[in-house]
C-alpha cells in the first residue's frame, strides 16, 4: 500500500471594503445630502473622524 500524503495550502482572499462605511449625522454642521426611509435628511460621516464623507 502506499501512503498519501496531505497537504494544505491556505488560501488568501483580497478583502473587500464594507459595504456601509460610516455612520449618519442628522444635526450639526454637515450638508445634509441624503434622505432615509423616513424622509429625513442626514450627512454620511466617517465614524472614526466624523469628517463628512458623502
């Protein structure tokens, strides 16, 4: 009989960006340029930096 051998190689992926990237300001000193499923206006900010990213 002969012996099998088994190897793994692991394999990488590229990540991918989240789809949601920030969080929603709906007050404060933002442009308000998008509108939620209850038709208020709010600002899409980085949540880390609350810099406006959208």
């Amino acid at each position: 009989m002969r012996k099998l051998e088994s190897t793994c190689s692991t394999l990488s992926l590229p990540t991918l960006p989240p789809k949601n990237n920030g969080c929603r300001a709906y007050g404060g000193n933002y442009a308000f340029t998008s509108v939620d499923a209850q038709g208020r206006s709010y600002a899409k900010i980085d949540c880390t930096t609350k810099a406006q990213i959208g």
